[in-house]
C-alpha cells in the first residue's frame, strides 16, 4: 500500500511539473528528477518545485481591485525622449504610472537609510506603514522598535508586516512591545497566502516605509545590524536605499495596502491618507514609478522587467546585485547588448553570504564576458545593493536581485528615475563602487577544484536561486 501511495504521490509531481514548468527544459528536468530518486525528489518538488502562485491570483487580482478604487491618478505623463517606449512597457509590467513631481534621494548604506526612516517616523502625523523582509531583535531592529512605539503612543496609525521566513527569528518580545503600544503587527504565520515557512517559494521580499502617504523609503536594507556593518563576521555591508517623496510614496503605499489586503483581508481605503498636502504639481520634479513585480502577476513581471531595463540602453548597462544566477533570456539580453558595443557591467561581491548562488554564479563568468561583459567584484565587505543605471537618463534602485527568485518567485519593488540628475548621482555612486573593486578575468578552468567543479553543478539549481 505503501509503495502506491508513493507511486501515485510521484505521479502527481511529475503532472504538476509538466503543466506548471515555465520551459520544457524545467518540465523534463523535474520529471526525470522525480522519477529517478522519488523520496528525495517528492519532498524537494513540494518545497521548491511550484512556480506561480495560483490558488491565490484570484484573490490577489481583488485585492488589487480593491486598493486601487482609493489609490491616487493613474494618468501616465511619459517624457518625450528615447526611453518613452521603455517607460510605456515598465508601465504596464508593473501596473502603476510614470509620473513627475517627486523628489529622489539617494541614501548609501545603512546608518544613512535608517537615520532618515527613523526621522520620518518621529515626524509622522497619521499613518506609518513598514514592510520588510527579515527583522532583528537586535540594536537597530530595538531602535526601529521605538521609534513606532513612539509613533504609536501619540495617536499615529502604525502597521508593521514582515516575511515569515526571513523574520522567522523575530523574537514575540519585539512583536509585543509594538502591539502593547497600539502598532498593528501582521503576524505571516496567522495570514491568507503561502505563509508556511516550509514553503520557502513565494516570498514577500519588499523593504520598504511609508509616512503620512508622503515619504516612502524603498531599497536594499533590512532590518538588522548586518546591514549597517556591525556584524563581525559579515565585515562592511555596502547597500543604497531610495528615500522618495511625491506621487511615487503614494504608489509605494497602494503596493503596501494591496500585500496587506491579500495577506490579511483587511481593505486599508479608508484608513490612510490619498492625497496628502503637497502632493506633485504636474510638471514639476523627477519623473519616477514604482514597478513591483511578483508571482501573482499573469506575466513572469520580474524578468519583464530587467530585460525591458535592459533593451531600452543605447550605450550603457550597469547592474549591481549580490546575486548573479540569470535565466536564459536575460543572459541573451545581456550579451547581445554587449556584442552590440554597449558598455555592460555587473558588479557582485566578492564575499559570500550565501554559497550556493555565489558559486554558480562562476558557471556564467566565462560565457558573458566572451560576449564583453565586464564582471566587477567589490571587495570592501559585502555588496547588496540592488541598482540598474541605463544610459545617463534612466536608473532604478529597490529589492530585486539579478536572480531566478527575484524574476519569478518573490515579491519585489524597484523605484525607475527618469531623469538625467539622478542617473549622474547613481554613475557617481557606481564609479565609487567600482574604485573599490577588481574585475573578474579568471577562467573557471583556471579557478580551484571547488569551483572548477562546483560552479557547473550549483547552476543545475538556478531555477530556485
């Protein structure tokens, strides 16, 4: 009896992976897979193996329905330049408008970037709405933590969200402390959606705050002293986040309120600000949208969204990731700019946070830079900034990595500048960057054994890093 249970438990695998693998490629490489070594093949298919998020699209389609009957004008105002079509693609990938009116700022690494939230917070005269992916109970995740006290105790609204599994070491002392002060804390393993820390596919990767409709601060750091360098096994931690005041806070807040509706069911309309004093004259300021992307979307969104980033250069291409495990369009995307003559480079670090990616990365280096694609490895600490800088007229910042998760498994935003100011401070930043890194021009059969024979091996599991 046994033994069918197994069969049929099997079979039911393969036929999931048949009809839900985005390539052939994938649907053979599970089947096979699952065929051949069942009981470890089974339990690895159910945690890794599934690729769009379709018990709950229905669900996320109305939350998204929902949110935006209170959201602010979606009018498009697209610049007259080169990019339009660009900008008209990233538009309808992400679903919000190109609009001017905001103000931009760049904020390099972390005692910047929570400075500046921690101001905003002590500011706040309505709502406050935070959403990251892993939270601390450490000396930052503590200062946070008071600072939403704070806001909370003098009558401000205060939601706080995190990913269950990259703040399943949250502590409930922390959570408490907020909830004593009046803060609403979404508890993930108490929500709608794939919660379950088990399912490590589908995550909410998001970092980002929201004052008074306003203020949104969206890009690269969590909330944990890693993050700000003072860890002494991570060493520096180079990362950049946007602080964005303008229409943009308001997309930033409908993005928050539509992951709230979906994972709580509760419809945040009327319990926040639409449209706040000052708000964008048309004309006026940088013109920037916020793309989130996500497995909820009917389209691979986040791949969309790169390759459309990547398409619209005419002389430049510069992407900064922790992480380097493309699929294979935007690895075409990436090469044939490059054979076109265009200026590609890709800074990663070269410290390790996590092995397996960094290690097949290795299986890419020889076939990009063949092409010209220049790899950079920065090399005070480690980089996790997440930064794409097109030309001198276009540049994002926000949550997505240059990997297979951020194309298609997790929740992402990504803040685009259309604006020739901005892109010069994210070249200046980037140049910094570079000064502070070495190329990579090593053979990978010239690399050790580890990753002369690991790298090839590691890319087998690209799909899910």
């Amino acid at each position: 009896m046994l033994a069918v249970i197994g069969i049929g438990v099997t079979a039911y695998c393969v036929w999931r992976a048949i009809i839900s693998a985005r390539t052939p490629q994938g649907a053979v490489a599970w089947t096979v897979f699952l065929v051949s070594s069942p009981w470890f093949a089974v339990p690895a298919f159910l945690v890794l193996g599934r690729r769009k998020l379709r018990d709950y699209r229905a669900e996320w389609r109305r939350s998204r329905e929902i949110v935006r009957g209170f959201g602010p004008d979606g009018a498009s105002r697209l610049p007259q330049t080169g990019k339009r079509a660009a900008l008209t693609a990233l538009e309808r990938i992400g679903g919000l408008p190109f609009a001017p009116g905001n103000q931009v700022q760049l904020l390099v690494n972390g005692d910047a970037t929570f400075d500046a939230i921690c101001a905003a917070i002590d500011d706040a005269r309505t709502t406050v709405c935070v959403q990251f992916y892993t939270i601390r109970d450490d000396t930052i995740g503590r200062r946070l933590s008071e600072h939403l006290v704070r806001a909370a105790k003098r009558g401000v609204k205060v939601r706080t969200m995190y990913d269950g599994v990259g703040s399943q070491k949250l502590s409930n002392r922390w959570v408490r402390a907020l909830e004593e002060a009046g803060v609403v804390v979404l508890n993930p393993d108490q929500a709608r959606g794939p919660t379950s820390r088990i399912e490590i596919n589908f995550r909410n990767h998001r970092k980002t705050v929201i004052i008074d409709g306003v203020i949104a601060f969206i890009g690269g750091h969590n909330v944990g002293d890693e993050y700000l360098g003072r860890d002494p096994k991570v060493g520096p931690w180079r990362d950049t986040h946007l602080e964005v005041r303008g229409p943009v806070a308001l997309q930033a807040q409908m993005v928050f309120a539509e992951d709230w509706h979906w994972a709580s069911g509760e419809a945040l309309g009327d319990e926040l600000d639409w449209k706040p004093p000052g708000h964008a004259v048309p004309g006026t300021g940088q013109i920037a949208a916020l793309v989130p992307t996500g497995p909820g979307d009917e389209m691979d969104s986040g791949t969309l969204m790169f390759i459309t980033a990547i398409s619209a250069a005419s002389e430049r291409i510069w992407i900064a990731s922790p992480y380097f495990v493309p699929d294979s369009d935007i690895l075409s995307a990436l090469i044939a700019a490059a054979l076109a003559g265009k200026d590609v480079r890709i800074l990663l670090p070269e410290a390790i946070d996590h092995y397996l990616p960094w290690l097949a990365a290795h299986a890419y280096f020889d076939q990009v830079r063949a092409a010209g694609v220049r790899i950079m490895r920065y090399k005070r600490g480690f980089m996790h900034q997440k930064v794409i800088l097109i030309d001198d007229d276009l540049a994002a910042v926000g949550t997505a990595n240059l990997d297979n998760r951020s194309f298609r498994l997790n929740f992402e935003s990504m803040v685009f500048v259309a604006d020739t100011g901005f892109a010069g401070e994210v070249e200046e930043m980037l140049r910094a960057d570079f000064e502070q890194s070495q190329e990579h021009e090593i053979r990978l059969q010239d690399c050790g054994y580890r990753i002369r024979y690991g790298a090839p091996v590691a890319r087998l599991w690209a799909p899910v890093l």
